[in-house]
C-alpha cells in the first residue's frame, strides 16, 4: 500500500476514506497517535496517513484532489 493524502486529523480523514470507498477505492488509515488523545495536528502529531492500494493510488489522488 502506498500513501496517497495526509489529512489533519481522523475526521478529515474519515471523509475522504468514505470519498474514495463510495467509488471503489478501498483504503486503510494509519496514524502513529492515538485518535481520541490528539484532537488537533501539532508538528504531524495527529496526522492521518490515507493508504490505498498502488494500483489504485492515482484514481485515488484525482478524487481526493477533485
């Protein structure tokens, strides 16, 4: 799997999983913090990283990017 967008936090990136998955795209979000105790990004920390297959990686970043 290949990353594909950051989003800011796990409600960003909840959306834009739902974006990709509603046009076929399935994906996994990592993050390497904890979701319920990082509410806001500060140097990356509560970023979440959007993985989608490679295959499918660039119809996923022309979604994501509209």
């Amino acid at each position: 799997m290949v990353e594909v967008y950051r989003a800011s936090g796990d409600m960003q990136a909840q959306v834009i999983k739902g974006l990709l998955e509603s046009y076929g795209v399935p994906c996994l979000l990592r993050s390497d913090a904890a979701h319920s105790v990082h509410v806001l990004t500060v140097d990356g920390m509560g970023e979440v990283k959007i993985m989608v297959w490679e295959s499918m990686s660039e119809k996923a970043k022309r979604l994501i990017v509209g």
